[in-house]
C-alpha cells in the first residue's frame, strides 16, 4: 500500500483537530493544496478521495476531522476552503452566508449493544423502543416491551445503559432527528440537533469513545455510524422499519432507502432519507454534505475544490462502495457537477 494511503480505520482514531493531510507523499511537488474540516462520518471518504484526487489532479487535500458543528462555522468564518457537515444548513444560511451546499455519500446509523449470552443477530428493535430506552423509560432489557419484538429470544434481567455522544455530533444530529420522526413524546421532551440535553446515558467522545463504552459494560446500547460498527466487530441490532419489515444493517437495505429519498426543492440540495416508506430500507440513514463558499470562487483554492469535488463526483464510487457508504444516485452526482460549474 502506498505510504500516502489512509486506512478509514486509521481515520477513524485520529483525534479532534489533528490534520488528515493527502497527497505528500504522492509526487505532485506543485500541487494546490486546499483544506476542509468537519464531519467524522464524512471524513474516511473524503481521506480516499483526497489519495486519489492526489494521483490523477495536482490537488492535495488536508481535512479537520473536528465534527459537523465546527466545520459550519470555520466555514462561515473562512478559515478552510470547505466545510463538511451531517447536519444540512437551510436555504436561508446559505444565502446569509454565501455558500454552496451538495451531499457527497449516504450513510446509516446503527444501534450497537453489549448483551452476553444473547444471540444479537435476532435482536429487533424499532424506532418506539430506541426513543424509550434513550428516555430512561425502558430500564431493563427483559421489559415486555422488548420482549413483545422479541418472541422466542431470551432477554436478560440486567440494566439498559444507554451510550450517547458527549461532543456535538452530526451523527447525534441523525440518530435524534430519526427518535423525533418516529416518537411524538421525543420530539416534544428532546428534539434533534447536534447536542442536546439526553435525559440518561453515559456520555463519550467520538466513534471511538462511544464503542468503547459499549463494550466494556454490559447491557449497553450505542449508535453508531455502520462502517465503524462493522469494522469494529460491534454486535448490531435489527430494526423494525416504516414498512414494518425487520431490516438487517447492510448494503441491501441502505441502497433500499436511498431509492425512497425525498430531495429538496431548493438551494439546500439536501436530501430526507430517514425512516423511509419503502420495502426492506434500513431506517436511519442520512447525507453528508460540503459547504462551499460562493466569494471565493475565482482564487487558486476555490477552483481547486471545485476541481477536487467534481474528480471526486465522477471517480469516487468504487472508493465510496470500499468503504461502506452508499454513493449518490447518477442524476445527483450530475446536478452537483453543474452547481460546482455555475457557482
């Protein structure tokens, strides 16, 4: 492997505010170098798009992975070239502040727990159940609300210890929009965001934080992003989906929602993946996206991740599908390629 290659497990424990920095070691001595920061979804594929934007381009990327909240506004306030963020500005933001925004890859949230002696694979949960048990209002994992979705499976007589992000998260952002669509009594007491006051749970910075609590106490449930859970060897449960179908985490059932996405109609770009209508999708999923600043356009950085965004549009799939994201539809990808070419 070349030394400039990025494993995204590699990625995945580099710290807040230490630099992912592609393309040194790749023979471009010239290059123009651009930096982003934000999102730590984001950041494993925009680590791969920057090795290969650095091979083909004489573009090298360095990207902050310090989360979606800080990526926002260091690009508000025109610290980086681009920011990356799971929570998608509006329309009304963008204008304010003179940006772009486009989703580059779809991902899923899944739930992670630390049940011994349970076969997990057969664990169904639902939307209902996840917002009672981060509420405090489901104590014990043998509750006959579980069991209810659980006929067959033995359940244990131990305490639920629910795992919740501590940082402000564009994850935390997902995993509580999707409590709200599906609980009235979550939207009403907690609402969605980035941050917000969790009524229970242990809190703990990261990806990594959050597996680590889950597996070093028993009985626990985290969320987490599916590429982590599944190359951390996370035990996740299934889902109870919109359909009513018990979904299973994985390509089959993240490409079934994207087909039901609801794109907006305005300059947001954004798109509405959660607890999506159709047969066999997995419930919680969403974008990530990139903000780009529109008074920036005509210098050497702003072409350059214009140039870099558009490479990656047409090249980035098979690095996309590598990692465990869901690439954007055809037409997507087209649409985003004529807004980095207009604005």
């Amino acid at each position: 492997m070349p030394p400039c290659v990025a494993d995204r497990y590699r990625l995945r424990g580099i710290g807040l505010g230490m630099a992912v920095v592609l393309g040194l070691a790749c023979g471009h001595a010239h290059a123009t170098e651009i930096t982003g920061a934000g999102s730590s979804f984001g950041a494993p594929i925009y680590g791969a798009w920057g090795e290969g934007a650095a091979h083909a381009t004489d573009i090298r990327l360095n990207y902050q992975t310090i989360g979606s909240g800080a990526g926002q506004n260091q690009v508000k306030a025109r610290t980086v070239d681009f920011g990356a963020s799971d929570a998608p500005m509006t329309a009304a933001q963008l204008a304010q502040f003179h940006l772009i925004q486009f989703p580059t890859v779809m991902g899923a949230i899944v739930p992670v727990v630390n049940l011994p002696g349970v076969d997990t694979s057969r664990l169904c949960l639902t939307g209902e159940l996840l917002a009672r048990l981060y509420a405090g209002d489901i104590t014990m994992w043998n509750d006959p609300r579980i069991a209810a979705e659980n006929p067959g499976l033995s359940l244990p007589a131990i305490p639920v210890a629910p795992v919740r992000r501590a940082d402000g998260s564009g994850t935390t952002f997902v995993f509580t929009s999707y409590l709200g669509r599906v609980s009235p009594q979550w939207a009403r007491a907690q609402g969605s965001g980035t941050s917000i006051e969790w009524p229970v749970g242990e809190g703990a910075r990261g990806n990594d934080g959050i597996a680590a609590a889950v597996r070093n106490t028993e009985g626990s449930i985290g969320y987490l992003e599916y590429a982590y859970a599944a190359g951390n060897h996370m035990a996740i449960a299934g889902m109870r989906n919109h359909h009513g179908d018990l979904v299973t985490a994985g390509p089959d059932s993240f490409a079934q929602a994207v087909t039901t996405a609801h794109w907006a109609g305005d300059d947001s770009h954004s798109a509405d993946v959660l607890d999506g209508e159709g047969p066999g999708a997995w419930p919680i999923m969403a974008a990530t996206y990139v903000l780009v600043p529109t008074d920036r356009a005509d210098t050497p950085q702003g072409r350059a991740v214009r140039a870099f965004f558009d490479w990656s549009m047409q090249h980035g799939n098979d690095a996309a599908l590598a990692l465990r994201y869901v690439p954007l539809p055809d037409d997507i990808r087209v649409t985003i390629r004529d807004l980095l070419k207009t604005h």
